[in-house]
C-alpha cells in the first residue's frame, strides 16, 4: 500500500519481451495482460498470448498462442465469459473478439457476421452493458456493437458525431446508453472540431409500434428463475429463441389482462430474443438475459 513493486513470486515471472498492452482484472481478482512474452518453452523467442496472474503465481491463459499478434483489450460479462481483442485476427483475416467460456474460445460471429474490420485497425477498448450488447473502439475511431446476432456500426448513424482526430475512450451503463469522449465536427461549427462527451441510446431490439400501441417491457432483466412479460394490449403467441435461431420452450402464467410470467430457471444462461404476437397480429421483439 506505499511502495511499487513487481507482481511476481521469485519464481514465475512475466518475462515481457515488448509492450504489455490490455490489463484487467475479472471477478475473481484474477490480473490478465496481453503482450509478447519469454515463456519456459521457447525462451529464445517471443511469444503472443494473454498472461494470468492469481494472485501467487503467471501462467499462459487459454492455452492459445497469438501468433503475431498482440491481445490489447479485456472485459469481463456478469456470466463470467472473458472478451478479449486487439490486432488478432480471424482465418478470414479480419479483425475478431473471442470470448472465453471456461473450455474454450470462440468468434463473436460467423460466416456473413464477422466483425467488419481489417487488421490494419486494431481494437483498443472493449465494453459490456447488462443486456448482453459487446461494444468495440478501433483505432480508427469506429464503434462497433454485437447484438448477440449482428455487428453493426454505429459511426453510420445518420446522426454520428464525426471525430476529428480521435475517440480516445467509450464506456456504456446497464440502460444501455453508450458514452464517447473525443474530437467531433457537430453540425453547429463543421469547420472546427469540438471535444465533448457524446451520448447515444443503443436500440434495445424493441421493434417499432404504432401510435396505439405501448411498447413490450420485459422484467427483471437480466432475468433469472423468470420475466415478466408486459404490454396493453392481449396476447396472442409467445416465442422464445436463443442467439443461434433455435426454439426455445415457453412456460407462460398468466399474472393479469396484460402481464404474463415467462420461466427461464431451465434456460442455460445467454441471451434470448422473445417476440410477442398480441390479438390484432402486430408484433414485437425484445432482448433479455438469463443469468
């Protein structure tokens, strides 16, 4: 508490060859950082890949080395799964976020869904919200977000803020509300750049309504033994699906005229999308969590 020191045991060391980029820390108060490293197997050379610390000792995280690139950003969801990004790239050879799930790591998108970013624009910041939204900010001031199903870029806004020269951090809350600091051409001055913090709701998957209609709202969320399933007007049909398209078993009780309760102790934890057909055939779409 009064001194600098180095975190390692005498034993295990980080050995770090070059930078160390990306340090975080997870629930457990585990530390992982990313950078090129001299391990116990190839000593002479360096080697990418993310480094744990638990608190007495290093070790390679993921069994997975990097190959020449280098891992810079880190974040955590309350399920546990680690995010991690920076210049890696995929066989397609496109920028990726992986995430760890305790066996093993996977893509955040396939085939068509694919983050759409080269890997001359490495990714520098990594951000979770509470309804499973995984934002991104490149080194090229773009701001990506993965829905659970898509990625989509959000510096395509009709109303964006252009940067100037940079966006040098993004953070979002559990409503949903995205924050970004930087140098941005408004349509008030265009020709001179103004630094600020920019706000953006995040679209919550709530499908458009009619003037005669209420939006859905779904709580808690996240959700865990259930969620409640409110409108004002009558339901019809209700159907559940995971982020892979696949059905999953709705177990309705009706509460009231409009509220209906959804059980989802069964649902392995993730995101889900539930749609909602009232008696007139309109229908909605909305986002949850099961934790």
């Amino acid at each position: 508490g009064n001194n600098w020191s180095k975190l390692e045991n005498g034993i295990s060391k980080l050995n770090g060859n070059n930078d160390i980029y990306g340090l975080f820390t997870d629930q457990l108060d585990n530390i992982y950082v990313g950078g090129t490293f001299t391990d116990s197997i190839l000593s002479t050379s360096g080697n990418n890949y993310i480094a744990k610390w638990d608190g007495s000792s290093w070790s390679k995280f993921g069994a997975w080395i990097f190959n020449s690139t280098i891992i810079k950003a880190f974040n955590q969801d309350k399920q546990g799964n680690l995010y991690a990004s920076g210049n890696s790239t995929d066989i397609n050879g496109r920028v990726e976020i992986v995430k760890w799930t305790g066996n093993y790591w996977s893509e955040l998108g396939i085939g068509n869904n694919v983050m759409p970013l080269l890997p001359s624009y490495g990714i520098q910041q990594i951000q979770l919200d509470g309804l499973g939204n995984v934002l991104t900010l490149d080194e090229s001031n773009v701001i990506l977000l993965w829905d659970g199903l898509n990625w989509n870029d959000l510096t395509k806004e009709q109303n964006w803020f252009h940067p100037n020269s940079f966006i040098s951090g993004i953070t979002i809350d559990k409503y949903g509300v995205l924050y970004a600091v930087g140098d941005f051409t408004d349509s008030i001055n265009p020709n001179k750049g103004h630094r600020y913090v920019a706000k953006y709701n995040i679209p919550t998957g709530i499908a458009s309504f009619p003037t005669n209609h209420s939006p859905l709202s779904l709580y808690p969320n996240p959700a865990n033994q259930s969620i409640v399933i409110s409108q004002q007007s009558l339901v019809n049909t209700i159907e559940v699906t995971n982020v892979l398209g696949q059905k999953m078993k709705a177990t309705i009780t009706p509460l009231s005229t409009y509220d209906l309760r959804l059980t989802t102790d069964d649902y392995p934890s993730g995101i889900y999308f539930l749609k909602v057909t009232d008696e007139k055939g309109f229908q909605q779409v909305a986002k949850f969590i099961k934790e």
